[in-house]
C-alpha cells in the first residue's frame, strides 16, 4: 500500500480519464464476466477491498453482489495537522463511492500515515482535526466507517495509537452507532504495535495486510503471500499470521485475511524455486500478468511451488534468469480454504480494480464464500504448517467437509504425528461437533483411513502443546447420492487392481454412451496429472495399463471424468 500510494500521488490527477490514460485505455475496462446465477449467490463471508483513487474507473466491472466492504483509499494524514494532504482524494464524487452506495455495499475512508507518528501523537489538535474531517466526510455521503492503515510505527508508538483508535471510535459512535472502525495489521507484527485486548474494546474488523512477506528488497525471491512457509530460514507466511493474531486475542468473526492482486518479479539466480535475488524487484499487478505482453507469462513458463500453495514464472532475458511470483485464481482458491478452515470473518483486496478485464478473482470468492460456493468431492487438507512445515501452537479450530450432493466423506491420512497428549484431533460423523464421535487422535495414533456415514465430517484441531509435531495431511472423497453432481450411475463405472500396487496398475471403465473422457492423478498437493483422455470416447468397455514411472511411493485419488460427472478412486502406490 505505502509503496504504491507514494508512486501514485505524484500524479496529482483528479479525473477518471487521467487514470484510464495512465493505464493505457481511453474508456474503463469492463470484467463483469459472471457465471449463471451469480447474481443470486449470497456471501457468507465479510469481502472487503481497498479501492485506491488511481483505480478510478475500474469500478464497472466489479461484481458487486461479491463486495461486502470498499475503502476508499486515502486520506493522507499531515502529521503536523490532521489534514489530509492527498490532492486527488476524491470521496466526495467518486463513482465507485456512490455505486456502492446505492448497491448497499458499505463505503468507508481509510487514512493513512506512514511516517512521523510522534509528531501526530504529540500534537492533539492534529489528531483532533483528522477525526473531525473523517466525521465531517462520512455524513457528507452516508459513509460507513473508517479504516485506519498506519504503517512503519514502533512498539514506542503502541500506547498513543490505541489511544488515538479510542478516540476516533468514540466520535464516530457519537456521530452514528452505525459506523465501524478497522485497522490494518501488519503480516508481522515485530514490534509489537497492536494492543490487541484493549483494540478489541473499540475495533469491529482487524485485515491482516497478508503480503509482501517477500518484496522488492528480498534476497531470497519468493510469493508475496505464501499460504505455508516454503523455506526453513523464513518462516513467516498466512497461516502463520492467522494464527499469531487469533492467540494474541483478535476474535475469529473479527479477523480478516488481507490477500494481494499483485505479485513481485526479481532477476535471480537460477529458474529453480528458492533462488537468491539478483537486483531489487518490481511489483507485478494482476491485469499486467494476466494480459501478457511481454510474453513471459505463459503456461510454458508457469511453475508451481508445492508448500507455499504458489505458482509462479520463471524465464529469461538476456540469458539471465527472471522469476515472477502473483496468485492465479486457483492458488488464490487454497487461500479462501483456510480462511473457511480457520473459521474467520473473511478477506481483504488489496486492491480493486488490479484484476481489471478479467473475471476469475470473482469467480474464487463466488466458489468459496457464497451460498453458490463449489466443494470438491475430493481435495487434500494439511494442518496449519502446510506440507513442508510443523503447525503451530495456539491452534484451535473446527472445520466441517460437506461437499455438495455427497451421501458420504471419507478420509484417508498419510502422515499424523502430534505432541502426545497435548495437541489433539478429534474426527465426528456430521456436520458439527455434536455429531456422534468418530475417533480422538494424538501422538502418532493415525486416523489411517475413516468413512463416515454422513456427508459430512467434522473435524477439530486443537494444539496446546510448546513444540509443535509435523502435522498431518489427509484426502478426502465422498460417495455421491443419486441427485449428486458425481452421481456414477448415470454413464460409466471405474475399476483399479491391483490396489495397492507396486509396478503397474490395471484401470477399466464402462461407458453407457459415446462423450468425452479423462483420467487425472491427484497427489497428495493437489497437484493433478492427465493420464489419459479421449473427446469422443465411445460407450463400451475399456482399459488402460499406468506404470509407476516416475510416481513416488504414497497414497493418489484417481478422478475420471466425463461430461458434468465425476467418479474417484483411492490409490496406493508401495
């Protein structure tokens, strides 16, 4: 944010055609591509974004019906005064302000500092000022709320900044018991800055600013928002964040996970992932990547890093080696799971508008926090270290696994090694944790592999312990009912044998009528391989004979396909 708002306010431009010209088109972009019905989908999730006044004009193609929250950003806080000293700070004719308005969308302010906090806390006129401007500006337009986003302070700062949040809650309550106030929280907080027992006295949402974990400084290239730590000399990363506030006492329902539309590109070593840095980086926004004009963005250059749940680019120019690390919407997708699995109130934009002409980034919010919401029959789930790393200490969350038109769920764990007697997994046969008791796991006591009875298994972690263990990671699948969506009765069937295998495995299927068809491998990261397919598969039996390859020893799901239906097939490979 401070970095881009800081290029941005050279410009001192007023207008929407002076952004659209700096972006290079002379109309705003339109990206409302929604799927069928998508304006029937109902959140059940706070979204909130950060609409930065040089995004002016993006704001028709938003999907507002996926929006719960835009901030328009910045009022720019002079220390010495309170004034804001942002010239191009358009609250009071933004369109995108008054189209969220009439939409019922909740339209904030957020202001900004990020420097010479001791001269705004010493002075309380200055802070006087910036309160009653922000007031002043709320009911000029039926304004919502205010969020705070003061970056760079020191754990000297802590004191004097809650008391500043205290005294802006109270005018806002005094002017409207409606408004809110939010705040920023830094992905780290090294001071520590936040007072979070007595912020929780006046604060409604707290966003964590989940990026720039790795940025343009950073020796070591890498995501900006790893979901899980990807190396060991730098363990900081979502999950991680998430669960340092929730022990430090921000409420789960009050916690939001601040996700970037951007990413970072450095010069590096090599194509490999981790590489060391060869310059600074550069900050790649969304709609740059996506429309990839300098060709470097392709499929052919795209790499996935398995335990930081990021994809990223790496090719070359002038023989040496570049890499470029942004989300895509399937990556972006892991990010709302946890955020679903760790039960808090929702996510952040930074920022609207960066995806600009393009639909997906909706279309992962849609597929994960709305009443259209799209669960797998079939997908992996770890603890909150990821695949690579122990979880953490202070866990405690409960998560239920119902995927649409199951009859039932099953799972079947890989790995399971908990602090005995302290850290604790319990598995129920239903919806909540009221539902009858499937099993209670520490130690090295393994679930193995549990079918339930319902579509629907609960699950809840709880870690107590003071050295966390490796963690564990499971599949799930379900058994489809006869009006679900992977009803297998409908077209074909699915064998596998030997099961388990060790050199080659025998797969036959039987086609009711001609279609199309494939067959995918899915390990335990997700990460899917086509191991056959057909566009006019003909109705009859057939087979196919897999080696083992290059596959390594461990359990796959095998997915065939064809049309709208899906079956799935456990697989162990010794």
């Amino acid at each position: 944010m401070q970095e881009q708002s800081e290029y941005y306010s050279h410009f001192h431009f007023t207008k929407e055609s002076q952004w659209d010209s700096l972006r290079g088109i002379s109309e705003p972009a339109l990206n409302k591509v929604e799927q069928p019905g998508a304006a029937a989908c109902q959140l059940n999730k706070r979204v909130f974004g950060w609409f930065p006044y040089w995004e002016a004009g993006t704001e028709t193609g938003f999907q507002w019906n996926l929006l719960t929250d835009l901030a328009y950003f910045d009022y720019t806080v002079t220390p010495t005064t309170g004034a804001n000293s942002n010239t191009s700070f358009a609250w009071a004719t933004s369109p995108a302000v008054t189209t969220a308005l009439s939409k019922g969308i909740n339209a904030e302010i957020t202001i900004t500092l990020f420097a010479s906090f001791t001269t705004f806390f010493g002075s309380a006129s200055a802070q006087a000022t910036c309160i009653n401007n922000v007031v002043s500006l709320l009911k000029s337009r039926g304004g919502k709320g205010v969020n705070v986003d003061f970056e760079g302070m020191a754990s000297t700062d802590k004191a004097n900044f809650t008391a500043f949040m205290n005294q802006l809650k109270a005018a806002l309550i005094a002017a409207s018991p409606t408004y809110e106030l939010s705040i920023a929280l830094y992905a780290v907080d090294w001071g520590p800055v936040f007072d979070i027992p007595n912020l929780n006295k006046v604060m409604d949402w707290y966003i964590i600013m989940g990026y720039d974990y790795y940025y343009g400084g950073s020796t070591t290239a890498g995501p900006s928002d790893p979901l899980y730590d990807f190396q060991t000399s730098y363990n900081y990363d979502h999950s991680k964040s998430i669960t340092a506030y929730l022990k430090a006492g921000v409420p789960n329902s009050k916690l939001l996970l601040g996700v970037p539309y951007y990413g970072e590109s450095w010069g590096t070593s090599a194509s490999t992932a981790p590489s060391a840095t060869t310059g600074t980086g550069t900050s790649l926004i969304y709609n740059t990547m996506r429309a990839n004009a300098s060709g470097n963005y392709s499929a052919a250059n795209m790499h996935w890093e398995p335990n930081s749940c990021t994809p990223y680019f790496a090719y070359q120019t002038a023989g040496a080696w570049h890499q470029a690390w942004i989300d895509n919407a399937y990556s972006m997708g892991k990010r709302y799971d946890v955020v679903n699995q760790r039960g808090i109130g929702g996510i952040g934009i930074w920022a609207l508008g960066y995806d600009n002409g393009y639909p997906e980034l909706w279309s992962a919010i849609q597929n994960k926090f709305s009443s259209c919401a799209v669960v797998s029959c079939t997908d992996t789930i770890y603890d909150m270290g990821g695949p690579h790393m122990p979880y953490y200490d202070g866990e405690d969350y409960t998560y239920t696994i119902a995927p649409p038109g199951a009859a039932s769920v099953s799972l079947s764990f890989s790995s399971f090694n908990v602090q005995a007697g302290k850290d604790t997994l319990w598995l129920f046969n239903g919806a909540t944790t009221a539902s009858p008791l499937i099993g209670k796991y520490t130690g090295t006591n393994s679930p193995g592999s549990v079918g339930g009875t319902s579509p629907a298994i609960t699950m809840r972690f709880k870690s107590a312990g003071t050295v966390p263990g490796p963690g564990f990671q499971a599949i799930w699948t379900c058994q489809s009912g006869s009006a679900g969506i992977n009803d297998p009765v409908h077209s074909f069937s699915l064998k596998a044998f030997p099961n388990p295998f060790h050199d080659v495995l025998t797969i036959s299927w039987d086609l009711t009528e001609n279609g199309p068809l494939d067959l995918q491998l899915i390990d335990l990261a997700g990460r899917r391989t086509l191991i056959y397919c057909n566009n006019t598969e003909t109705a009859g039996q057939h087979q196919l004979i897999l080696n083992k390859d290059n596959l390594a020893a461990g359990l796959y799901i095998l997915e065939i396909k064809t049309g709208e239906q899906s079956l799935f097939k456990k697989i162990v490979m010794y």
